[in-house]
C-alpha cells in the first residue's frame, strides 16, 4: 500500500429510505361486492449499515464514494400485502473505525470485530394499511398511513489502527528502518524528519508460526498533543496498540529527556495511554561497546525494560522479539 493510498479520515454522507405507504383498498372478489378494508402495509426503508472488515486497513476506498442511500419501501398492496423493504446499503470499513456526527462531533459508535453491523441511518417505517383502522362505527376506512421519511445526514469516519505493538519516538529515530527488518512491510525511508507522514503496518513473524503486529506512526515532536507537527493525526492511533515500543537512537543527546518528553506527550493526549506496557530499545547500537552501553543504562529508568538493537547489522532483534512477544502475553494463563 502506499503512501497515499493511506487514508484514516473521511466524511461521508447518508441517507436511509423512506417506508412505503399502506394501502387504501376494499376487498372485492366475485359474489362479494362490499368487502372489508384489506389495505397491505407499507414496506420498511432501507438502512445504511457500516459492517467492520478485517480484511481492510484504511478507508481509501471511500475517497471518491462518500454519498450512500438507501432504496424506499414499497407501497403496501391488497390482500394485506406488505410492500417489498427497502434494499439496504452496507458499508464496509476496517476494525478500528470511529464514528462521529458530522456537525456536532459527538461519537456514536466504534466498529472493532470482523463481520460487525451497526445501523448508521435506520429506514422510516412503513404506513399501516386501511385494515388496520376498521373498528365498529368505522367499518370501511378509506385512509391509511403514509411512510415515515428516513434520516440522512454527515458523519466522520476516523480510524484507529488495531496493532498489538505501537513504534514511538521523535522523528528520524529509525522507526520505518526498524519496521522495514522486522515485517515484510516497505515504508518510506530517508534520513529527514517526518518521512512517515502515515502510519505503516507490519506483522512481525515469531517463532513456531506466531506473529504480532507492529504499526510504525509518524515521529512525535514537543507540543503534538496541541497539534503541533501531525499532532492528534497520528496520536489516536497510539490508542488502540496493546503495547508501546519507545525508540531512541543511541546518538541521542539525553536519552531520559527524550523518553520523559515523548511520555508526556501521551499522557496530555490521553492518560490512560501510560497504563500501556512500555519497552525501551536504544537503536543504531552498532556504534556502541559494552562500556559505552553501561553507561547508557544508568541513564535510562530502573522500571523501565530495554534493549539495545541496531536495525543496520541486526543485532539484538531476536530480544526484543522476545520481550515483545512476553509483553504481549504476559495476562495470558
């Protein structure tokens, strides 16, 4: 997938059908010249439904669609015939998809499982045919029900990634390297800030045929929370991984400042993102001896685990496989 294949917001607009209206007739056959009222009901609008996907990881396909509209039911028929129901419209979105109103930004529901189906506008309902309205000093009603409209409106589709493992850290820290040697995935690479301008998804293979995923997301800089920089376009995809990988390159200045400023720009986006287990890995390590990582590790937080790893002669992977994949299993009984 590429780049700009890669699309995690969208508007779109709905609109359900309208219910069909109930018929107005009386019952006439041969021999039977004044019959009862027998009009049919009207049939039900047709729904617009968003189902959830897993096969699919972006919404690209709604670039050029963003209208959907439902069929309106059938007019009721004699005989009590109710009018055909509307077709409905589905809608397929990948897991990890948030919906909001479009003009009041309220969220109304998120799609997380594979094959799930929430109604997004409901079909008005059918009239009620003339039958319905017999009684003892009515007994030929030649009135019935119109259809109730359907609803239509703007909604926002934004998607949170679902990946078990979530890659942070400032901008060039070697994140889509790291992604490129652990997953068959290919983003793009260069030695610039912001190279990744969305995120990467790669399924990271574990040994006797296990697997986790990883998504690498656009580098982090001071003040994202506020929206500096891609700001919250990359920070809610943080929430949805299981786990957080914090990577710092071994060049760094600080290492601790580095760490501390990427923390807080998780807890004033969200707090509960610091409940997420948390591993330390010290990238381009190649460069380093075992003094010289001595001395790193005093820097880092007693609490905090870590590894040292070069994606560049890929030294210390199959250990941070390994820590990774206990994280990741560590409820599990």
């Amino acid at each position: 997938m590429t780049e700009g294949n890669f699309v995690d917001y969208i508007k779109i607009f709905a609109a359900s059908g309208k219910g069909g209206k109930g018929s107005v007739h009386l019952h006439r056959e041969k021999y039977i010249t004044k019959g009862g009222p027998d009009g049919g009901d009207g049939g039900r609008g047709g729904h617009v439904i968003l189902r959830g996907d897993k096969n699919m990881w972006t919404l690209f396909h709604l670039k050029f669609k963003k209208h959907f509209k439902a069929d309106h039911g059938g007019a009721g028929s004699k005989n009590r015939s109710t009018g055909k129901d509307g077709e409905d419209v589905y809608v397929h979105v990948p897991l990890g998809t948030i919906v909001k109103d479009g003009e009041t930004q309220e969220v109304l529901f998120e799609i997380t499982e594979d094959h799930q189906e929430i109604v997004l506008c409901e079909g008005g309902m059918g009239g009620r045919g003339n039958w319905h309205f017999k009684s003892a000093t009515n007994q030929t009603p030649r009135y019935a029900q119109p259809g109730i409209e359907g609803k239509e409106g703007w909604y926002q589709l934004e998607l949170k990634l679902l990946a078990d493992v979530g890659l942070v850290g400032f901008p060039n820290a070697g994140k889509s390297t790291l992604l490129s040697v652990l997953t068959s995935a290919k983003p793009k690479i260069a030695d610039y800030e912001f190279t990744t301008l969305k995120p990467n998804l790669g399924i990271v293979e574990y040994r006797d045929f296990k697997s986790f995923v990883m998504a690498d997301i656009p580098g982090i800089i001071e003040g994202a929370a506020e929206g500096k920089g891609l700001g919250h376009r990359f920070l809610r995809h943080i929430e949805r991984n299981s786990s957080l990988l914090f990577l710092i390159p071994a060049d760094s200045e600080n290492i601790q400042k580095e760490y501390d400023i990427l923390l807080n720009e998780l807890k004033k986006h969200n707090p509960e993102l610091l409940d997420k287990d948390r591993l330390l890995a010290i990238s381009k390590s190649d460069m380093l001896d075992e003094e010289l990582k001595a001395e790193l590790t005093d820097e880092i937080p007693k609490d905090l685990p870590h590894v040292f790893i070069s994606s560049f002669d890929q030294t210390g992977l199959v250990e941070l496989k390994d820590k990774l994949w206990e994280m990741l299993n560590e409820s599990v009984v």
